[in-house]
C-alpha cells in the first residue's frame, strides 16, 4: 500500500479508538453522578454538623456562660449571699 | 418519458430546499432560544453564598461568628390540607394565621414562610411530617458573648433587595469586607437531576468574607460591662458608658455602653438604642475638659503650675454674666496645680482669658477636638467649634471649664490619651489586624495624628492630675499604693437656654499607672440621682473598674 493510504488509515484507526474510549470514560463517569451527590450530601452534613458543634464550643466557652455557671457554684464577690448546706454536718467537725 | 427525469430533480430539489430551509430556522433563526430551553433542561446555576466573616476579639474568640439556620418554604401546589398547613405553621413558628395564610399563592412553586429557624425547631417541625414543606440551610450572625459590645459590633439587618448589610459599628464600617463575594457554579444534571461529574464547572466561585481581629480584650470588655451595669444600678443613673483605651497605640480595650440592645434580636429594641452614644453623642464635659485647657496653656509658656490666679477670690463677671465655682468655695491666689485639685472653674477661666480664642480654638484642635478621630465605627459624630466671629468673651470663659462647648467621649478619651503618652495624638482603632478566607493576616499599624503638646507638658498635665486624685474631691475613693492621674467632671445639661439645676452628666476620665500607664479610662454616668457629683458616683464606678484592672494586668501597688 502507499504511504498517504496507510497514514489516513492510521489517522482514521486513532479516531475511532479514541471515540470509542470517550464514549467508555463518558458512560463511567455518568453514573458516578449518583455518587459525588452522595459524597456533596455527606461534606454538607458534616459541614453542618462542624457548625453546630462550633455553636455548642463557642457558647460554653462564652464568658457570659462561665460566669452564670460559676455564680451558680458560689464563686461571687457578693458578700451578702446566703449559702445553704445541704449536708446534714458541717464540712469540718472539731475533734 | 423525457419529463420524468426534470419531474424527479424539481421534486428533490423543493424536497431538500424545505428541509435545508427548516434546519435553517432551527439552526440560525431560532438557535440561541433553542440553545436557552436546552441549558435550562441540564444545567444548574447554583448560587455560592459566601459565609460572612467573623469578628474576634484580641484573644481570637469570635464574638460574632456565625450558626447554621433553616429557612422554611413551602411548595404551595402541592398542599393538600390547606387549613391545617396554616395553624401548624402558625402556631409552631409563632407567626400569624394570615401571614402564613397570604404567602399560599396557589400558582408558586416556591414560597418563603419563615428564615433564622434554629436546628431544633426544624426537627420538631420535620417530626410534625407537613406535605409541601421544605427547609434551605443559611448561615446567620450567631453571638456567643449574647449582647457584650452590642454598640461595638452593631448588626446584620437586610438591605432593600433582601440581602444581608451590616448596620452601625463594625458591622456597618466593616460591611463590604465582611460579607465577601456572592459565586455562581454551573453544574449539568443528567435526566434525573443528578450532577455530572464530567462537566462541572466552578470557574465563578466568590469568596467568603475576611475576618475582624480585635483590639478588645474580652475579659476586659465583660468585666466592664458588669460593672457598668451594676454602677447604672447604684447610682441611679439612666444610663452611661465606659471607654478604655491603650495610651501607647490608640487601640479601644473595652467600650460599653447601656441602655443597649441583642444583636441577635435587634428589631426587638427601639432604634435609638443602636446608636453607639460613646462615639455619636454630644455633650458638654465640664471638668474632664480643664486638664485640656490648662495643658495648652502650660505647652504655650502662657503659665507656669506657681501661676497665681489674680481672679479667684470670688465670683467673676463676665459679659453680664456672674460665674461661680461648683459649691461656690473660693481660693486668693491659688496655684495651677490646685485649680485643677479644686476644680476652680474660675481657676479656669483665668488660664481661658490667658490663652485667648485663637490659641483656644487652635490647641483644641490640635488635640483632635472638633474633628473625626477615625475611628473604625460607623455613625461617628463630629461636632464643630462655632465660628470664630461667634466667640463672645462669656465664651472663652465657660470653655476654659468645660461648659459651653459639645463634645463626644470617644474625642476626649482620645485627647486625655495624649497626657499618658507623652503629648502624642493617636488615632482610636478597633480592629488591629484583618485575616483573609485563606487564613492570611494583615496587621495594621497604629497611627500618630500629631503631636498637640511636648513630653515636657505631658508629665507635668500627668503630676497635676494625680495630685487631682490623691487630694481632691474624689480622694476617698482613690486606689490605696497606685498612683493615678485623673479628673472628675460634673457637667450640668442644657435645657431649653438654662441649665438644668437637678440633673448632671458625671464623668472620670483617668490613667494608671501613672509611671508606665496601661489604659486610659473615661467612665460617664448620665443624670445620676443617689447624687449629682462625679465625686460621689462616676469616680468610685471609676476606680473600681480600675482595681480590676490593675489586678488583670498584673500590675502590684508602686507605693
């Protein structure tokens, strides 16, 4: 056979193998569709989830939060506070 | 049987002119409408909505940041009970029957019932399992330290097409860098709906919005709005604010300011309250503004601290006018130094009458006073000197203490600092650094206004104001071991041409420690009622702010 015959057969044979392996990775990769939704579904939830736990950190570590707290325990510079013992004896006993 | 041969030619011939003239409209005329119908059945344009910056304080914990919230919306076609979707929705998102009622337009697809839906109420709404109903997933302002520095940061409201703007302090000065850029991605979906991966485009994401660092210490910020709160309370004030400043590089340590507002909740208050009064309000200083005026006198050599005051032994006359000390106790020929330990207003309009309007007016200006001090909070007011043409001798005298003259707390902190500095004008600054989506940091550097008086003045301004406080009025409240330079100020209020004789605005305004000072701190109480003089109320509100302070920064007593 001539040259320019067996170039154009080449060319023509790169064409359809590459044709063919387009519509191969094509068909691949439109069903995983199904699952980068999957995936997208789950960063956002964890997304989500990160935020809220951020909520839950950030509002604990408030100040506003820790001094409510502490009041609760007695830890305040109020001097007039009347604190109930729930013991039935006082915490230390003379011997 | 010629004719055959032309009948078949002309008949393909129509035949394919039809069919080259249909692909024609199909391809030419109505392509770019065909080519629309056909993107709007696979493509999906989703709309990236950049998360908003956050705002930290010094110690990186984000006063603002921002929680995941829930909008509700409702697919209108496909409601079946009618009536009951509307008392559900009603009643569990606490809006009105014909709210939810109005919004049921039967020919919508997609109406929007209620945003800034927590996620605890969307699950007690999703247990409830309404047909038609669907929830958006949105970021909204979140406020861990609740309503602390609430004037501070201000708040994101919606402009006038729905979307989110920050309004007042922060949140409006800062708005634009915030809120960061809106993006578009394009995605194709298969006959399902489902993306393909192959042709995903993300070329137009915006970018979230850049973070605030603070120059608020938190600890500082909380413990002074207690403080205040609990001063409001003692004495019996309206209201009152506190600003402490760092002398060294301009940077705003604390500001607090009630009544206030929850950033959270804002269209619960009136809307005066957003107003940040440290930085809008205007008022007349009294006292707090002597050690201005006397500084400015002692920078110009007008004066010396021996200066006698020719004038004092009693009551001055001026333009018709009679002027009196504030418990009407005169002293002949008193000094400097104790002119400004008495709060001598008549002390003060002799160091006036020395200065004169023209040096008056131009050192006030010199210490930023009459002029924006720049600071990075939006609603700033700025109250200018009346003319020169309209200074009347009566004036000049009523300045030289204080009255007579409008001024804004954030202003007279600001020139106070330059007594703790060394005479140097510095510009307040909130934010000290800005910090990128990437994580990128860029610091700011503080500024220098000007210098409106010498090192020299500065100390000797310092040494008189601490003999204010050891020997003064306020002396009985004073910190044992620390030395303190500081002044009171019992301002009274313009009523309608008089002034109000019942009711004062009491100040302190002050910096320790004196050798190294730390913070500058200006505490105002408005109209307190347990009594009308600093002295008694803004000065130990003043000092107990102070000890706390002092203790924080680790700072032991130096006598």
């Amino acid at each position: 056979m001539k040259k320019p015959i067996l170039i154009i057969i080449f060319l023509i044979g790169i064409i359809i193998s590459l044709s063919i392996v387009k519509v191969i990775v094509y068909n691949g990769l439109s069903t995983s569709g199904v699952y980068v939704g999957k995936v997208e579904e789950e960063v956002n939830f964890y997304k989500t989830q990160n935020a809220k736990l951020l909520e839950k950190l950030l509002t604990l570590s408030s100040l506003t939060n820790i001094a409510e707290k502490a009041k609760k325990e007695g830890f305040t510079n109020e001097g007039n506070l009347l604190m109930v013992l729930k013991t039935s004896k006082p915490l230390a006993v003379r011997p | 049987m010629k004719w055959r041969y032309p009948f078949v030619f002309i008949t393909f011939l129509i035949f394919f002119t039809l069919v080259i003239g249909r692909l024609f409209y199909w391809q030419i005329v109505k392509a770019e409408e065909l080519s629309g119908m056909a993107k709007s059945q696979y493509n999906g344009v989703i709309k990236v909505l950049p998360r908003r910056g956050e705002i930290k304080t010094s110690d990186g914990f984000p006063i603002v940041a921002n929680k995941v919230s829930y909008l509700l919306y409702i697919n209108p076609t496909e409601v079946k009970d009618k009536n009951k979707t509307i008392y559900t929705l009603s009643s569990l998102l606490d809006i009105s029957i014909a709210s939810v009622s109005s919004q049921l337009i039967p020919d919508r697809l997609w109406v929007p019932i209620k945003s800034g839906i927590d996620a605890k109420k969307k699950e007690e709404i999703e247990k409830i399992k309404l047909p038609a109903i669907g929830f958006e997933e949105r970021y909204a302002r979140f406020y861990p330290e609740a309503s602390t520095a609430a004037h501070l940061v201000g708040f994101v409201g919606k402009n006038e097409f729905g979307e989110d703007k920050g309004y007042f302090g922060l949140e409006g000065f800062y708005d634009r860098l915030l809120k960061g850029k809106e993006g578009y991605a394009v995605e194709l979906h298969d006959v399902l709906g489902r993306p393909i991966l192959a042709k995903r485009n993300n070329n137009a994401r915006g970018s979230d919005g850049g973070n605030l660092l603070l120059s608020i210490d938190r600890s500082v910020q909380f413990l002074t709005e207690q403080k205040l709160k609990d001063g409001i309370e003692k004495y019996g004030a309206l209201g009152g604010m506190v600003g402490i400043m760092d002398p060294a590089n301009g940077d705003i340590i604390a500001l607090s300011s009630m009544p206030s507002f929850a950033p959270q909740k804002y269209w619960e208050y009136d809307e005066s309250l957003y107003k940040n009064p440290f930085i809008t309000n205007t008022y007349e200083p009294g006292s707090t503004l002597k050690p201005i005026i006397m500084a400015s006198a002692l920078d110009a050599g007008l004066i010396t601290t021996q200066t006698k005051c020719n004038i004092c032994s009693g009551p001055v006359r001026v333009s018709d006018y009679d002027l009196h000390t504030w418990n009407d106790k005169y002293y002949k020929d008193t000094n400097m130094i104790e002119v400004i330990q008495h709060s001598d207003n008549i002390g003060m309009v002799f160091v006036a009458q020395k200065l004169g309007v023209d040096r008056m007016i131009s050192y006030l200006t010199k210490f930023g006073i009459g002029k924006s001090t720049d600071i990075d909070l939006q609603g700033e007011t700025v109250p200018s000197f009346k003319a020169r043409s309209a200074w009347y001798d009566v004036d000049l005298a009523t300045t030289g203490f204080g009255q007579g003259i409008s001024i804004t707390p954030i202003e007279l902190l600001t020139a106070f600092s330059t007594f703790a500095n060394g005479g140097k004008l510095l510009q307040p600054r909130v934010v000290t650094a800005f910090e990128n989506a990437n994580g990128e940091v860029l610091r700011i550097p503080a500024k220098v206004k000007g210098t409106p008086i010498s090192e020299k003045t500065a100390k000797i301004m310092t040494e008189i104001l601490v003999n204010a406080v050891e020997k003064g009025e306020a002396q009985w409240t004073k910190l044992k071991g620390y030395r303190i330079a500081g002044k009171t100020g019992t301002a009274s209020i313009p009523v309608k041409g008089h002034y109000d004789p019942n009711s004062t605005i009491a100040s302190f305004i002050g910096f320790a420690p004196v050798d190294a000072p730390r913070f500058v701190m200006l505490v105002i109480l408005e109209k307190p009622t347990s009594s009308i003089y600093a002295a008694e109320t803004a000065a130990p509100l003043f000092f107990d702010i102070a000890k706390d302070l002092l203790s924080y920064y680790g700072i032991p007593p130096s006598e």
